[in-house]
C-alpha cells in the first residue's frame, strides 16, 4: 500500500524519533509567506484567508490502514506530529484524522512510552473557537510566534489580508493554553533569522525581544523553542542565526518571564 499521509519517522531536533503526518494536498497551502519558509515560497494561488477550509485529503480510512500498517514495524517512537505541508488547521477533517491516530496508538503494543499526539501550528487560525477545541485535544501544541510587533509580522511572515492583526493571535494562544487540558503541553516556536539586505532587519531586533517576552509572560506557555533555519529559506536574502545569538535571547527572555515557562535553544 503507498503511503499517502506519513513520513519518516525522522529523528526530529525537538522532539525526538516523530513520524509525520501530512493532511494537506500536495502543495503547500498555507496562511502565511514567511521569508525564511523551508519547504519554498507559498503560491499566491495557495495563500488562503484563514476562514479557508479545505475538504480533501479526507480518506480517513486510508490513513488508518498507513497507520496500522506502519505501526507493525514501528514499535518505538516519541511523537506522530501533525505538520510539514503549510497549515494543518486549514483540513475541515483535523479532528477526524486526530482522532484515527489516537485509536490506533492505543491498538498498537508499544515496547516503551506511547507516542504524544504533536500538532504544529502557525497560529494564525485559532482566534476561532471550533478551531481551538480541536487543537487543544493535542498533548503537544507547537504554536509559530516569532514575531509579536505588527510592522515585523506583516513584512516576516507576510500573512494572508484577513489574518487578524498579532495581539489577536497573542490572545488566541493565551486563551488556548488556558482551555488545555492540565496534561497537554503547549510549546511557541520562535525562529530566529539573519539577513544580507540592510534594510530588511532581523527578527533579532530589541523591540521584537521586548514584544516577545511580553507575550510570552501573557500566554505563560509550558515551553518555548528558539531555533534557526536548517535547509534552504524561500528568500534568498535570508540566513541562520547562530546558536550563540539564540543563547543571548534566550537570557534576554529569560530576563523578563514572571513565570515557569522553560525557554529551550536547538
Ligand atoms: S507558516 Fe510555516 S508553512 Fe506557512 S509559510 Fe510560514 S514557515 Fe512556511
């Protein structure tokens, strides 16, 4: 049987042995432009509002045959994270194919722990309540905030026109680590870049730091993950920071957190 729906798994930086899982059509579709995308510019055809939802892939029995067939063989694995082609939240069908997964992890006769359900997001979506009450059903949610001023947001991540302004997607994740269950676990992702043009600055900026560390004490999330682009960015302008410079802002944020967020650096 070919294998529609997962990869891997891979032997992930932040999450160990994960396997993924693509719910998405075969190109990118997402909600977002970022500069320093890894798996290549998004089509202006496949820069969708975030009220888009999409109905296919929908064969949700297809991906419980892949996932029983697959977890044959695998018997050890940290994560099956949802992810990879654009935004995961946009498939009308998350819910359904999250809920595939967790039956057959529990049909499954794991040698060791069982893996987590690990969701990425880019938070762009979740201002919306029937969004969030299916995120939140994912022990790990990896929510994209590396941005938290609207001037750096609108020129990084260069979003769809009706994507909320970020004070409502710094509101969106507080509200959703609020309604998490006790025993999930949410995660922000923060990728830092550096670039050649002069005037197209870093995220690295003070106001940026600052507006990231108020953020982050307001959404109190469990953990916070700093990182750097690790294959070919969509711009070319665009480059790694390295991990020295994301130690500095770990300490800068770490500086200002009036909570017990853990603040990690990969
Ligand atoms: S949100 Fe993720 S998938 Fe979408 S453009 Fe940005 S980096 Fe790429």
């Amino acid at each position: 049987m070919a294998r529609e729906f997962t990869y891997g798994p891979f032997t992930s930086r932040r999450l160990g042995l994960s396997l993924g899982v693509d719910i998405l059509p075969r190109s990118k579709i997402c909600t977002y432009n970022c500069v320093y995308c890894e798996i290549g510019a998004t089509d202006p055809t496949n820069l969708v509002s975030p009220q888009c939802r999409i109905t296919e892939p929908s064969n949700v029995k297809h991906f419980e045959k892949e996932l029983t067939t697959l977890f044959k063989y695998i018997k050890k694995l940290d994560s099956i994270t949802f992810g990879y082609n654009g935004e995961p939240t946009l498939n009308s069908y998350l819910e359904d194919f999250y809920e595939v997964a967790k039956i057959v992890r529990k049909r499954t006769n794991w040698k060791e722990v069982p893996p987590k359900l690990t969701l990425f997001t880019n938070s762009s979506t979740l201002y919306k309540q029937e969004i969030r009450d299916v995120v939140k059903k994912f022990e790990l949610v990896l929510g994209k905030l590396d941005i938290a001023t609207q001037e750096d947001f609108l020129r990084i991540n260069r979003p769809h026109r009706d994507v909320p302004p970020i004070e409502t997607i710094i509101d969106a994740l507080t509200h959703l680590k609020s309604e998490m269950p006790k025993n999930h676990r949410l995660g922000i992702q923060c990728l830092f870049y550096q670039s050649y043009i002069e005037d197209f600055k870093s995220n690295n900026n003070k106001q940026n730091i600052e507006s990231l560390s108020k953020a982050i004490n307001k959404i109190k999330p469990d953990i916070v993950q700093l990182y750097s682009i690790a294959r070919i960015p969509a711009e070319y302008f665009i480059y790694s920071l390295d991990h020295q410079n994301l130690v500095k802002i770990k300490q800068k944020i770490e500086k200002s957190l009036s909570n017990s967020t853990k603040i990690y650096c990969y």
